[in-house]
C-alpha cells in the first residue's frame, strides 16, 4: 500500500492504533460514572504542562504528562476531602488549566509556541520515533492496570458507596482512574488534540454501550470501535488532506449515530411484533380444542393449535382461558375444503 511507504505514516498508524486501544479502555469507566467530561479537563491541565516544555526548552510530553497526573490528583482529593462537588473541582481545572496554558504561552520567546496547534487539534504525521515509544510504555502500562484492576475500577464507577462497604480502597482506586485518564490524555493529544481527546475516550464507548451485554462486552467492543475509527480515520486524513483529529471523530461519531440509529429501529420492531402478539392473545373469540378448525399440533405434552400462522396452546386457570403463543408457521395450512375458521 502507498500510504505505509512512508516512515511518518507508519508511525502514524502505530500511533493511532495504541490510542484506539487505550483511550476507549479508560473512556468506559468514564462514562460509568457519568464523567465524560474529566477528559477535556485534564487536557486543559496537559497545555499548562504543554506551555511549561515550551518556554523551558524542555520535551513537552513529559511536562503534560507530570501536569495532567497532578490536575488528576488534585481533583480527586479535592471531591473527596473538601466541600467542592465534583462539577464545579471539574470547571475550576478546566478554566485554570486553560488561562495557565495561555499565560505562560505568553511569556515564551517569539516563535517558540509556533506548534501549539499540534497539540490542540492533534499533528499524528509529526510524530516522532520517540514519541512511539513514549507511547508505547504509556499505552502497556494503561491497559494493564485496566486488565489488573478493571473489576474494582468497574466497582467504584458503578456505586462508591456499595465499593466503600465492601472494603474496596475507594480513594486511592479514583486516583488510580484519573491517573489513567491523565497518562491517556497525554497519549492521545498527538493523534487527535488536546480539544478533541474526551471523544476519542466516549464516543466508542457510548457504541458499545448500545449493543453489549455485560460490561466485559463493552470495555473489549469499546477498544474494537475506538482501534477501527483511529486507524481508519487517520487512513483517511492522508488520502483527504484533513487534520487527523477531526477526521478520527467525524468518523466515531458517524459510527455512534449509525448504530443508535439500528439499535432504536430495532427495539421499535420488536416492541410492534410484541404488540402484535399480545393483541392475538387478547382476541379470540372461540376456545381452541378438537374440531375447532385449527390444525392441532403436537408439542410435548400438550397439544398447540395453529392459529393463523401462530401456535398457540390453550391454559385452563380459574375457571378462564388463556393462550400462550409457543412459535411461528410451525404447522401447515389447512388445505382447500377443510372447515373454516370462525
């Protein structure tokens, strides 16, 4: 293929693929626990720590990343110790982390901060060796305490108070989680921006959560959406000449409303068929039994009666009739001169 004959595509599309892995994989216990927007928080928090490698000379990963990890620290002692709720802690670190970007952004000598959009809207093909490898030890260690410690994680997101009585470390596992949302900040701003990095962790979980069935279910199909959109939409970025980042979540997003979409026709034609079903369980204005004119069937021990397309088996209880529907053009239709049905 043409676009992996260049080295800044390959290390794009690794890239792109380590995020789609673990952005998904913390952005479920997010929405778990109704905190979709922690990720856009803590990535106003990584420009500060973007605008302090800038006008220190120093590598911008890593002073992001001390950055966001203490941001997420701080959060967590802060809704757990002090009398601030979660929502306005959230709203503090969003605008604080914003004005310090841009105040030290400011101090920096001319031309330094030249760059900055590469880490607001994401410049995956800017990416370096280094970085890979940078985001490679961030990626292992994000799924693994995912796959260490996703139980307790899942307990804590679901009920804090159920986890606290059960002698779960409820403290110390939420500074676990924003830690991990922090270090997957900091991994995806490269690849799709520090503006647009809370999608990349929802929006695939938000997929997942409309067709799984077990929160297992969600976290791998999750990872599966987030992995698809990522590599695709940085396929289609070099070939349309779009920005990585906004093409990646164009493209989760389109997924989502496709699947929500299927999911809410589908539960809308089950719901009818089940109307349907219960209004010929209400209508029958005769009781089924030999000679009423409806082809008998045998079915284990009793006898249903085709009615219509329909097997319905009649139930003698307190003194009434009912009728329990047992399957669907399982008998024959009676043939020409058969009697007719009531």
């Amino acid at each position: 293929m043409e676009i992996l004959q260049y080295g800044f595509m390959q290390r794009a599309l690794l890239a792109s693929l380590m995020v789609g892995l673990a952005a998904p994989a913390v952005g479920v216990f997010l929405v778990q626990r109704r905190l979709s927007l922690l990720g856009d928080g803590l990535g106003h928090v990584a420009l500060t720590g973007v605008a302090i490698g800038v006008l220190t000379s120093t590598v911008p990963v890593g002073t992001a990343l001390v950055a966001a990890v203490l941001g997420a620290v701080l959060i967590e002692l802060i809704r757990a110790r002090g009398r601030t709720s979660g929502d306005v802690a959230l709203a503090v670190l969003f605008y604080g982390g914003i004005a310090g970007g841009v105040v030290l952004l400011s101090l920096a000598p001319r031309g330094q901060a030249t760059n900055l959009d590469a880490y607001l809207f994401g410049a995956i093909t800017t990416t370096s060796t280094s970085d890979v490898v940078v985001f490679g030890v961030i990626t292992l260690v994000v799924l693994a305490v995912v796959w260490f410690l996703g139980q307790r994680l899942y307990a804590v997101s679901d009920d804090e108070e159920y986890a606290r009585a059960v002698g779960l470390p409820v403290l110390a596992l939420n500074v676990v989680l924003a830690v991990l949302v922090a270090s997957t900040v900091v991994l995806s701003m490269r690849v799709v921006g520090l503006l647009l990095i809370s999608a990349l962790m929802i929006v695939p979980s938000a997929v997942a959560q409309a067709v799984a069935r077990s929160f297992r279910q969600t976290v791998y199909l999750a990872c599966g959406v987030g992995l698809v959109v990522s590599v695709s939409g940085t396929a289609a970025s070099y070939y349309t000449g779009t920005p990585s980042g906004g093409t990646i979540v164009l493209l989760a997003i389109a997924v989502f409303l496709v699947v929500t979409t299927v999911v809410a026709l589908r539960e809308a034609t089950a719901r009818r068929r089940h109307q349907r079903r219960a209004d010929v369980h209400a209508a029958h204005p005769h009781e089924h039994g030999p000679g009423c004119g409806h082809p008998p069937v045998p079915h284990g021990d009793h006898v249903d009666y085709d009615h219509d397309g329909h097997l319905h088996a009649p139930h003698r209880t307190g003194g009434g009739v009912h009728y329990d529907e047992h399957g669907e053009h399982a008998a024959p239709r009676p043939a020409a001169g058969q009697a007719g049905r009531p």
